[in-house]
C-alpha cells in the first residue's frame, strides 16, 4: 500500500513540475532562390586548320595552327583573326561593372612625373622623362645641371598603338653624337640609328640584327662604335629563328652595316678574360 502510494506521489510531482511543450511555431516557407545570371556566351572566330605533321626525334608532331604564328603585322589573315578575338575579349570586359573604378584608380596611381638615370658627357646630361601617362619617356639633353632641355627623342609619334618603343641609347664620350635602339612592337629585335645631338639630325646610318640589349660602345676618337648582332634570320622566319651566333662588330659612321668588321680577335681576348676570372 505505502508502495503504490509512494509511487502515485511520484508520477503526481513530475508532471505538476514539468512544463507542457511550446506550442508549434507556423511553417514559414523559404524564399526562393534567385536563380544565377546565365553565362556569357562567347562566339569566337574560327581558326584555320592546316595538314601539317612535322617529324621531330621519330616522333610525327601535328601542328595544324602553325600559321597563326606568322608576324600580324605582315600577315593579314593572322591580324584578322587577332582583331576579331580582340573584339570578342573586348565586349566582354565592357560588362564588368567594376571596371571603370579600378581603371580611374589605376589611372591616378600611374599618373606622376619620372625621370630617368642621368648619362653625363662632358657638361652634357642626358635623361628621359615622362610627364606621367605618355606612353613612352622622351630623351631630353641639357647642358649643366641648371641648362634648359632641350627635347632629342620623342618615340610616341613612332606608331600609331605607341608600341614602338625608344630602347637602349648611348651617347659618345664627347657627347656629340648618340646611339639610339628602336623596339617595335615589343619583339627583342633592335635597329639602331645615330643622331647628331647639337642639331638633331638623323645619319644614314642602320644597323639591323641586334638583339635585347642596343648598347654600342663607342670609340674614343668618336668615328664608330662595337655592338654585337647575330646572322640575319631567313626569309619569312625573322620572329622564329633561333638566337644563336652572337657576335661583335665594329661600325665606321658613313659605311653600309655589310661593311662592319667582325672582332675576331677581340671576342678571343673575352673569352680568355671570362676564363682566366672563372679559374681564378
């Protein structure tokens, strides 16, 4: 008897202290999903497919777009196709919304006035400067510190894209005259020309086949300079050939390139050089 009462007062307590559960909260349905903007869809040009299977160390290696490697400037299908993939690139970063922030930022960055290192000849100071968004510097020359420039190269009236770039310059020792290297369209080919300073005149001279660097070392008595230059590429492949065949070169002012005597004896004298400091 105790029992069952004892266990009445039991089942009694817990459901006075328990509380009854929370009612149900109402089902709320979920918005719907936005569904994602449809890709952009792209029609590129087409590009020619040509037979063309070329055997390298026994292995038969396709190359079917081997003409898309032609010079653009020179090949009009390749620059057909190169302006039409432009034109597909071009349309599409026309959507991006941020785009116009990032170039204004970008533009406004970039936008401050450089000068290049001086070179010093004489009382001569030669330099470039860039007034902050031309696309290439300008070489400048001025005599002494405080002399006014006076403008020598201007390379933006070069091209019409200002791909074409002022690239290495050397003026001789007595500053005088000045070796300058054109770059076009950003290839490592250079063709250097030379310029009187004091009149800004152009000599005939042209010099073709040098590569990376178109520094010249000038002579001391100023009537040339040594430049170094590899063979002149095949018909058809100047942009594919191989650099190989460095050699040196010593040009007289006044002469044809064809005329340049090669430095045999002095690219010996560099080579022992570099070998006498490498055992050293």
């Amino acid at each position: 008897m105790r029992r069952s009462l004892l266990l009445l007062f039991l089942t009694t307590t817990a459901c006075i202290s328990t509380p009854p559960p929370p009612p149900a909260a109402p089902l709320i349905e979920a918005p719907a999903a936005e569904a994602p903007p449809p890709a952009p869809t792209f029609a590129y040009p087409q590009a020619r497919k040509v037979d063309l299977v070329e055997t390298k160390f026994g292995v038969a290696v396709a190359d079917p777009y081997r003409w898309l490697e032609n010079d653009v400037r020179n090949d009009p299908e390749v620059r057909a196709w190169v302006t039409a993939e432009n034109e597909v690139t071009d349309k599409f970063l026309a959507t991006l919304p941020l785009r116009a922030a990032f170039k204004q930022r970008m533009t406004e960055l970039y936008d401050y006035e450089r000068y290049g290192t001086p070179a010093k000849r004489k009382n001569l100071y030669f330099y470039t400067h860039n007034t902050g968004l031309q696309n290439q510097s300008v070489l400048f020359v001025r005599s002494g510190l405080n002399g006014e420039p006076r403008q020598l190269i201007d390379p933006n009236g070069w091209s019409a894209d200002g791909a074409t770039a002022l690239a290495e310059w050397t003026p001789s020792d007595d500053g005088k005259l000045l070796s300058y290297a054109i770059q076009d369209g950003g290839t490592d080919w250079r063709t250097v020309r030379v310029m009187d300073t004091a009149t800004g005149k152009i000599l005939p001279d042209e010099l073709k086949w040098l590569k990376y660097g178109g520094g010249v070392s000038w002579s001391k008595d100023g009537k040339g300079f040594y430049y170094s230059r590899y063979p002149a590429p095949a018909a058809g492949a100047t942009y594919q050939g191989a650099t190989v065949d460095q050699k040196i070169y010593y040009h007289r002012l006044g002469t044809a390139q064809a005329s340049d005597r090669k430095c045999d004896r002095l690219c010996r004298l560099v080579r022992q050089s570099h070998g006498k400091i490498a055992g050293h």
